[in-house]
C-alpha cells in the first residue's frame, strides 16, 4: 500500500467512524448551549410582541382605525386615531423622498467611485457613520432651528425633514453594502459586452442589489415611523385630520378648472401646520391617567407594528416578482 492509500484510509476513518463519546457529548453540548442562548436572545423580542399583540388586539376595531380621537368621558361618540396613521404616513413619505435619492446616491459613489478619491470616500464614510449615531432629540432639535423656527410654525415638513435625517445614514451604508455583494464578474461582463459606467451602474448593479437596498430603506422607515423625541419638537400634534387630506378631499370633490388650481398651489401651506403621529400618540397616551387612552396606546402600537410588517412585505413580494421577470 503505497503513503497516498494509507493517508486516504486514515482520513476515511476518520471522517466516517462515530466519533467518540466523550466528542459527540462535547458536540452536542455545545449545540443545546447555542440553542439556549439563541432563544435567550429572541426572547425579549418575543416578549415585546407577545405583549403589544395581546393588549393591542383587544381593542383594535374597524372603527379605531377611520375615526378621530374622541374627548375623555365622551362614550357616545367614536374614538380612534386614524388622523395619527395619515400623519405617520405623510411624514415618513416626506421623509423617504428627502431621504432615498440622497442616501441611494451617497451609497453608489461610496462603493462605486470612491476608489479613485479615497479621502473624500472616508471622509463621507466617517461623516454617515457619526450621523448615524445621533441622538433622535438632537436632530429633532436641529430641525427645530432650521424649519420651524424660520417658519414660525411647527408642521409635517420638519417633521419628515427631522426623520430624513434620521433615514439618510441608514440608507447610504446599506446601498454601499449592497453595491459591494454584486460580484464584480457582473461588472466585467457588462464591460465586456460594450456597456458604459452608467448602464452597468444602472442596468445591471443596482437591478441585482435592490432587494437589499430596499430592505435598507424599509429598516430606515420603520425606524423612522416610531420615532417620537424629533417630532415632538417638530411637528407636535393634533386632534384633528392633517391638513393636506382635508385640502385633497376638496380637490377631489371640486369639477376641473380655476378653483381647482388654486387649491392645488394651496398644498404646500397645509404641509406647515401641526401634525399628529402614530409615535407622539402612543408616548402621550401612554402617560395619560385616563384608562381607554391608555388602551388606545396599546392598539396604536401594534396596528404601528401591522404598518411596519405590511409595508415590508409589499415590498419584498413586489422587488422578487420584478426580479424575477427580468
């Protein structure tokens, strides 16, 4: 028997013989312990929502959802926060819209171009990862001076600018990441068939690296929508419908012509007044003396957590059949 055809046999024993009792006890060992402390970890997540879900459901009605909140000792009259689900939704769209070209744009020259200017690329690097870093209430504070202080009024507008900053960081590092797993044998075989910088960034890099970069921009607009310090210094909030549902509903009532288009430049006033959210709602609620607010709070936070699940969901499904059919 030749040195090969005995190595060859020692390691055949030793990868198909059982190991020995005192291996597979060590083996096993250690997989309850990863087990153990793997439930360890996701038990306070089971927790959180085990507790919300089973406070928040109870409550949780069709007319909690299309109604505004009611006055406390009022029962003859529906309550709900609907107007604070509007609000949340406008202020997250304005902060995405603020957010997403910027963040998206930083990512692709982070990943992209920023090999031929490495200390800009640091240095914007560096400057995303501080911003990620900062405090909601500082950013909230910011926006204060810049918007609402300028405006002399607190409005959706700071408050989607307040959590667009909150987004951007989280964008921008997420879109570079997800440039970067794009092997770069798609680059070259763009290349190769006569593509230029642009088309292969936009036809091929991107295509291949949405699923994760719209992953990236949902975990940015879930952190956004619970957001509550920036908002209550930002856009306050209301008893009432946002402004801008109220402007679109009489749009939408109002025939085509003169009067139409007067309302329609009318739009940009309705985003500088104060606007309710789902975040600010569930903090004041929670806090109230009152009991039915106080379970209102517990619905407003898991219909926040349905929001959140449903947006995430749309997305995934829609970004695979697209990717998919190309």
């Amino acid at each position: 028997m030749t040195q090969a055809q005995k190595l060859n046999s020692i390691l055949d024993a030793e990868i198909y013989n059982p190991l020995s009792l005192s291996r597979t006890l060590f083996s096993r060992g250690m997989t309850l312990i990863a087990c153990f402390l793997t439930a360890l970890a996701v038990l306070p997540l089971f927790a959180i929502l085990y507790k919300i879900l089973g406070e928040g459901l109870t409550h949780l009605s069709w007319e909690v959802l299309v109604s505004l909140p009611a006055p406390v000792g009022v029962e003859d009259q529906p309550n709900g926060f609907a107007n604070a689900i509007l609000g949340t939704a406008l202020m997250v769209g304005i902060a995405t819209l603020i957010s997403v070209p910027i963040g998206v744009m930083t990512g692709i020259f982070l990943s992209e171009f920023g090999r031929e200017n490495k200390a800009m690329a640091n240095g914007i690097r560096f400057i995303t990862v501080i911003l990620s870093s900062v405090p909601s209430i500082v950013v909230g504070v910011f926006s204060y001076a810049l918007i609402v202080v300028t405006t002399k009024a607190f409005s959706s507008l700071a408050g989607g600018f307040a959590l667009g900053i909150i987004m951007l960081p989280v964008v921008a590092l997420t879109t570079e990441q997800a440039l970067k797993l794009v092997p770069t044998s798609y680059r070259l075989a763009s290349a190769g068939l006569g593509g230029g910088r642009f088309q292969t960034m936009f036809r091929i890099i991107i295509p291949s690296a949405l699923p994760t970069i719209t992953t990236g921009i949902l975990l940015a607009a879930s952190r956004a929508a619970g957001e509550t310090a920036p908002l209550i210094v930002t856009a306050l909030s209301s008893q009432f419908w946002p402004p801008l549902v109220d402007k679109l509903g009489e749009i939408m009532q109002s025939p085509i012509g003169a009067e139409t288009i007067s309302k329609l430049k009318e739009i940009p006033e309705t985003l500088l007044t104060p606007t309710p959210s789902m975040s600010v709602l569930i903090y004041s609620y929670a806090s109230s003396p009152y009991k039915e607010q106080n379970e209102l709070a517990w619905t407003a936070a898991s219909v926040l957590l349905g929001m959140v699940l449903i947006a995430s969901v749309a997305s995934r499904t829609v970004t695979r059949k697209r990717l998919q059919n190309r």
